[in-house]
C-alpha cells in the first residue's frame, strides 16, 4: 500500500515582480511528499530553494500551480486562513531558533497553541511533556538568554511538535550550531522521524541531508534531482511524544 | 475570528507587561509622559476649581439677590468740587432720600438696609480702642449674615427712639472686656455713652466696606453695631478727622445701602433702574454698584475659561506624552520584526499581531494613567499644606484624566501596531 502524500505541489510557479523585471523563482514544480517521509530540500542560493520552502510553509503563496497540504488546496487561500493553517498543520524550525525572548521555555513551546485559543493552564501538561521529551525537563522556566544554542534549538522542536503538525519545516536547523551539537540535534529529528513525523529540511550540508531518506536537489527554479537515499543509517530509536 | 474570551484577554495583557518589563527602563519613562500629563491635569483643575471656589464663596456672602450700592469720594476732582460750593467740607455719597426713593421706585425690592459707617475710639474703663461704628437697622444681621452670639442686636423701638444702645463684636468684646461680662456695660464712643446689649459674629471677617476716612479695604472685626436714627442724632452729618497737620471734614449721610430683592431674577431688571434712578439725583458719579450676582456670574465665566486654558495646557501635555508612547512603540515594533515574524510563522493572524502592541500600547498608557491619578491626587494636597491655596480635586478631571490617557494609548498605539500587523512574515523572519 502506497502511503498517503499529505504534499502535492503541481506545476508551482512563483514570479516576483521588481518593477522593471520579473524575476521568475520556481518554474513549475512539481513534488510529492508521504507522510512519515524525511526529505532534504538542496540547492545553491537562487535556486528556488527558499521560495519552495516560503510556500511550503504556507508563508507565500505561488502564482499559478497548485499545492495541496493534507488533502486541502491552500494555494488561493487568504492571509488570515493561511495563518490557520500554520498554526494547526505545519511546525517551523529555524536556522536562528528564533525563540521569544520574554517568555519562558514552556510559554514558548505553548506559543503555536496560544493561537489556536488554548489557554496554557489546559495544556501544561502537554508543554512541559514535549520540554521533558527534549531533554529540557529541568529548565522549563528559564529564558531563552539563558539557554545554550542547542537547547534553545531543542525548544523550538519541542514548539514545533506542540500542535501536531502534518509536517516539521526545518530550515537550516544545525547552522548556527557547532558539529556536536548539530549532530545531537540532527539526531532528535531523526528520531522524531522514526516515530512518523514528517519533516522537511532545507540545508547546504551534504553530511547533513545524508541522514535524510529522499534528497530533492533544485535547480533555476526547477526540481534537477529527486533520489532516495541509499545509504541510510541503521533506524534510530524512535522519539515518540506522549499524547 | 474567534472573540476574544476574557482569559485570553488577561494572557495578551501578562505577555504585554512582560514584554514592557524586558526593558524596564524605557517602559519607566515613556509611562513618565503620562504620568506627567494625568497628573497635571488632575492638579491643574484642582487649583482652579479651589482658586474659583473661594471666590465664588466670597462673593455669596454678599447674597446673590442683593444690590450694595457704596458711597465713593471722588478724590481731586471731588474736592475741588466741594471747595468751590462750601468751604473744605467735602460733600458726597448717598442719601436717606436716595434710600427712600429706591424702596419705593425698585420693582421687586424687599428690604432697603442703609449703612453709615464712622470711625471712632471706643473706651470701657481705661481701654481704648479703635473701630468701626455702624450705624444700621434691625435687619442688618439678616441681610449681611451676622450671627447673634449673646442677647440682641438693635431692635425697631431702638430705632424709633434713638436709643443709645449697641452690639458689638466678638473680638471686641474681648479686647474691651477682659474677664468681665459685657452685657450691660456702658462704652464710650466719643462723648456719648452706649449700653451694650448684645455680641454678634460676622460671617467671614474678610468683608471690606468703605470706611470714613481709614484706608479702604482694610479688614474690619471690631465693629459696633448702634441705631441709624442714634448714629445720626448723636455724632450728626458731618465726619471730622483729623490726622498729622491735615483736618478733614466730609459730610456723608449714608456710606452704603444694600437692596434686598425678592429673588436674584428681580435683581437683573432692577440694576438699570437703579443706575437710572441714581443718576437722575446724583451730579456726580460718587457712588458704585456692586451685583454679586453679577460678579458671581463673571467668576463662573473666569473659571470656565480658566479651565479650558489649563486643560488646553494638560491635554498637550497629554498628547506630547502619547506622541513619545508611539515613538518608543514603533521602536519596539522595528526592534522586535522577528518575533512578529516568529509568530505569524505559528499560526497568528494580523489581527492577534495588532492586539498584542495595542494591548502593549494600552497597558503603558493605562499604567502611567493610574501612577498619573494617584500622584495626581496627591499633588493638590501637597500644595494645600506648602502653598496654602485651597484645592477640590473633582471626580470628574480624574475620570476626564485617566479617560483621556487610556484614548491616548489606543489612538496612538494603532499605528504601531498596524504597521507591525502588515509586515510580511518572511521578510519579518528573515530580519536580523
């Protein structure tokens, strides 16, 4: 039985108009994602690459084409329901953890719920399970300041776990971090991917999308290359948040 | 969008007030402005409405159905006037005629209180001491709020028989008798002797009446109170004074009349009148019409315009104070794109975005309103106890106060928080 694509990107197109020149970003993609896949998005700067992953995380939406995020079309869909739709179905991880600085551990990884009009007291429980399933059970109120790179980094997993989402968006989510930790960190995700999580990582780093199991390389706006990963490391245990 | 239920209220006003204390210091002093503005607002009116409020009471106590007219020397001119006429007696003011002539010419008069005010030594035993002697009617402590304190004050028989009786005040009563009963006592006011009958209290020792001779305006507390027809029997027409190489005389029959009316709406129609009948009889301008209704409603004009400038003053500072809310605001809303970012990338609308920095917005305004209205409580009483002035703090310069800090925080957190509403998420997250 073939797993369900909860991504369906058909003849995307994406032009940004400067006034005189009309820069043309994605030509037509087309790409398929199945749910519990582990995808690595490559390309040198200007390929299209961050555009992809713009409209991928419902941040932009293509000028033609078509993108179908669990089941749903959400190209023609307007600001306010595209917000909707991130805070319920998409997790972002950033190459800056970009974490908020006023608020503790626990009322960061609460901030997606917040959105959906789930207060923190009904969802403690749940907040403080995903900073224990990062490892950061013991610091759940301090302050991003007073947290290493890779911790914070390990905060904004536990926050793109929080709402359930269809798929993690991570975006260069080692560069900010040395080897060890970029390693330690690229392990929660792989393991977070064990347990069926469906990620999207957007990298440079060949080492890093060696660990993914589909390698979709772009190129001039275009998809080049769209290969399986061979070589795979043994399956890392999975890391499964409790529900 | 969903409504905004109140506990998610309360949590965007915790996120608001931690995120103003993360820079403490600037939150501190963009609440100054308007703690400054409430405050001066809430003080300012306070002072004028004491300041008002004294002169307002002041001039009631004239009685706002009342008319005083005073007799006035009209000084070269006058003089040489009356020297032309009949040798140095200097010759002016107001009449028993004028008096009789306006109780009965004035619609709407009820009473006609005529005034003759000398100025005198008055002596018990060995003390001597100086004062007024106003010679009055009955009606006097009626019509000029005098409280009877001890025994009576002039009655009609003393009048009619030019009885040689007298009340006193309080103060003198205790400088002329000291430990001994007054009541009974016989004074002495130049040659004659006067039976003190009772001791009176004026309301408010700051009246002023025009005194023979003395230096206007001089506060008075140590009165004797004796008939009309005895001040006019015994010490006649014509007041003599004599000071350091000067001698004076000045023939004045009464010093003031005040006219009672029926209520203060007769007191608008009768006022020309009066002025007509006045100068129909009187050559000379030597009298002065006083209307404390008038000058009551002068006062209330004064304060109203009075308030309008010191609220014109407070309101800018009010807004000078919003002004430098929205500058530190747009700061904020520059400094902080990548949150916004952040958090339209987890699910915010513009409009979550647009209530967090209004909330911020509000909670810096309403914040410095409420430091504004306690310090601005404060204030008047402070400059009660060092200035002396008097102040009454209204509830509704509090309310206007604080309204207009909190307006404040709206209309000039909007544009903040629009702008930080319409930046675009990915340009947002990719700001550094």
């Amino acid at each position: 039985m073939k797993p369900q694509s909860i991504i369906k990107l058909q003849g995307l197109q994406k032009t940004y108009d400067l006034g005189e020149v009309q820069v043309h970003a994605l030509h037509g993609v087309d790409l398929e994602i199945e749910a519990g896949s582990f995808v690595a998005i490559m390309g040198a700067s200007g390929s299209g690459k961050s555009t992809l992953l713009n409209i991928l995380g419902c941040l932009d939406r293509p000028t033609a084409g078509r993108y179908w995020l669990g089941g749903d079309d959400v190209s023609t869909l307007d600001d306010d329901a595209l917000s909707v739709i991130r805070g319920q179905r998409l997790g972002f991880i950033f190459q800056s953890y970009n974490l908020i600085d006023q608020l503790t551990v626990v009322e960061n990884i609460h901030v997606p719920l917040f959105y959906q009009g789930r207060d923190l007291d009904v969802c403690w429980d749940q907040c403080v399970q995903l900073a224990e399933l990062v490892g950061l059970g013991q610091r759940l109120d301090h302050r991003p300041k007073q947290l290493s790179g890779g911790q914070q980094q390990r905060v904004a997993i536990a926050r793109s776990l929080v709402n359930d989402p269809l798929m993690i968006l991570a975006d260069e989510p080692t560069g900010n971090l040395d080897s060890q930790t970029g390693r330690e960190v690229l392990d929660v995700l792989c393991r977070l991917n064990a347990a069926g999580k469906t990620i999207v990582l957007v990298t440079h780093g060949e080492e890093i999308a060696a660990r993914a199991h589909r390698v979709v390389r772009m190129k001039d706006g275009l998809v080049d290359r769209d290969e399986l990963n061979r070589t795979s490391v043994a399956v890392p245990t999975p890391l499964v948040a409790a529900r | 969008m969903k409504p905004i239920i109140p506990i998610a209220l309360v949590r965007i006003v915790q996120l608001g007030v931690k995120s103003l204390l993360l820079h403490k210091m600037r939150s501190a002093l963009t609440m100054l402005g308007i703690i400054f503005g409430v405050c001066s607002v809430i003080a300012m009116l306070a002072i004028g409405e004491g300041a008002s409020h004294e002169a307002q009471e002041a001039i009631k106590k004239l009685g706002s159905s009342n008319v005083i007219i005073r007799s006035v020397k009209r000084t070269a001119e006058s003089n040489s006037a009356g020297q032309n006429r009949r040798s140095f007696v200097a010759e002016y003011g107001l009449t028993y005629r004028d008096a009789a002539r306006l109780q009965t010419t004035i619609p709407g008069v009820r009473r006609v209180l005529p005034l003759r005010i000398m100025r005198d030594d008055v002596r018990f035993s060995t003390i001597s001491h100086p004062c007024q002697i106003i010679g009055t009617h009955p009606s006097y402590p009626e019509i000029n709020g005098v409280d009877l304190l001890v025994g009576r004050f002039i009655t009609e028989t003393d009048e009619r028989y030019q009885n040689n009786i007298c009340a006193i005040t309080l103060s003198l009563a205790e400088s002329l008798f000291t430990g001994q009963n007054p009541l009974e006592q016989e004074v002495k006011i130049g040659a004659n002797y006067f039976r003190v009958v009772g001791i009176v209290r004026e309301r408010g020792t700051e009246q002023k009446r025009p005194q023979a001779g003395a230096t206007e305006g001089q506060t008075i507390d140590a009165n004797v109170y004796i008939p009309l027809s005895a001040a006019r029997g015994r010490f006649g027409e014509v007041i003599f004074r004599r000071g350091a190489g000067s001698f004076e005389a000045e023939k004045v029959e009464l010093h003031q009349l005040t006219l009672q009316f029926e209520n203060p709406e007769s007191v608008e129609t009768a006022v020309p009148l009066i002025q007509r009948v006045l100068e129909r009889f009187h050559e000379r301008k030597d009298y002065e019409l006083v209307v404390p209704l008038e000058l009551l409603r002068q006062a209330e004009r004064t304060k109203r315009i009075f308030n309008v400038v010191l609220g014109s003053i407070a309101a800018i500072s009010l807004l000078v104070g919003g002004i430098g809310i929205m500058n530190i605001m747009l700061a904020t809303v520059t400094e902080r794109t990548r949150e916004i970012g952040v958090r339209r990338a987890l699910g915010a609308k513009k409009q979550d975005i647009t209530t967090q920095f209004l909330v911020e917005t509000v909670v810096l305004s309403v914040g410095g309103g409420l430091i504004g209205v306690a310090v601005g409580v404060i204030t008047p009483v402070l400059v009660e106890q060092i200035a002396g002035m008097k102040t009454i703090i209204t509830w509704w310069s509090v309310v206007l106060a604080f309204g207009i800090s909190a307006l404040v925080g709206v209309v000039f957190g909007l544009y903040p928080a629009r702008r930080a509403a319409d930046l675009d998420p990915i340009e947002a997250l990719r700001h550094t």
